[in-house]
C-alpha cells in the first residue's frame, strides 16, 4: 500500500559510517546544511569533534586562496 520508505538514511549517515570521512567530504554533499537543521545526531557529533570545529573555525576566519576556483572558494 505505502510505496514511501520515510526512515531512509541520508547519504551523509553513510559517510559517518566510514571511520575515515573527512570534513571535506561531508561539507562537499549538498544536503549537510539540511542535516544540521534536522539534528541529524550522527553529524552532529562529527562536527562537535575538536578537529573538526577548529577546521570549520579556520574555514570562517580566513580567506581561501586567490588561485581557487570561485564555486569552490565561497563554498
């Protein structure tokens, strides 16, 4: 009767599942802002990862280079 599976897991808990994601990776998908607003518990603490924040911080408080391609630079 219901063709719709709404417990399908995102592309993103699939990356989560690899011991070896990066936050490159998961910051490239384009549904990864979608996944923080759905708290998305698995990201979540990902990014809650010393690393990662000091990465993400690093991302805000410095300019990418000039050489970059400009999709991926303001990204």
């Amino acid at each position: 009767f219901w063709k719709f599976d709404l417990h399908s897991s995102s592309h993103i808990d699939t990356l989560l599942e690899r011991e070896d994601v990066t936050l490159k990776e998961l910051m490239d998908e384009e549904d990864v802002l979608q996944e923080c607003k759905a708290q998305n518990r698995k990201l979540i603490e990902f990014l809650l990862k010393s690393e990662c924040l000091e990465d993400l911080v690093s991302f805000i408080i410095e300019e990418p280079p000039q050489d970059m391609d400009e999709k991926i630079r303001y990204k």
